[in-house]
C-alpha cells in the first residue's frame, strides 16, 4: 500500500532537502517535495510558516479530491 506525501523543506536547509529527496526516491509512492524559498529548518522567518500552511492546505484539498 502507497499513502499520499508531502514532504515541506526550508529552501535554506540544503541538507534536509537533499536528505527528503534521497527518502522520496525509495517510495512507492509519487511524493511531493514543495520548497519554501528563503526559510531555514523551523520556518522562522517572517511569513515561511503562512507559505508551510497554504502549501499543505492546498495539498490536501487536491489530495483528499483525487481519492
């Protein structure tokens, strides 16, 4: 069984983008990686956590949709 992913990394945080690319390519699924320019590990900069909200909203009304 495959379940739908979302995977939200901080544009800043290269090693976590690299380490969520590394995990997405061994799944059976077909996951989505969604970068958020300008934010570091915790989304702390000012409207990176707003972006990390829609993004995941978004993400599943059209996931939620599809099923």
């Amino acid at each position: 069984m495959a379940a739908a992913t979302l995977m939200i990394v901080g544009g800043e945080d290269y090693q976590v983008i690299e380490l969520n690319r590394a995990a997405a390519a061994h799944m059976r699924c077909d996951p989505v990686l969604k970068i958020v320019q300008g934010a570091t590990h915790l989304f702390e900069e000012p409207g990176t956590l707003e972006t990390v909200v829609a993004l995941a909203i978004d993400w599943f009304q059209q996931t939620l949709q599809d099923r």
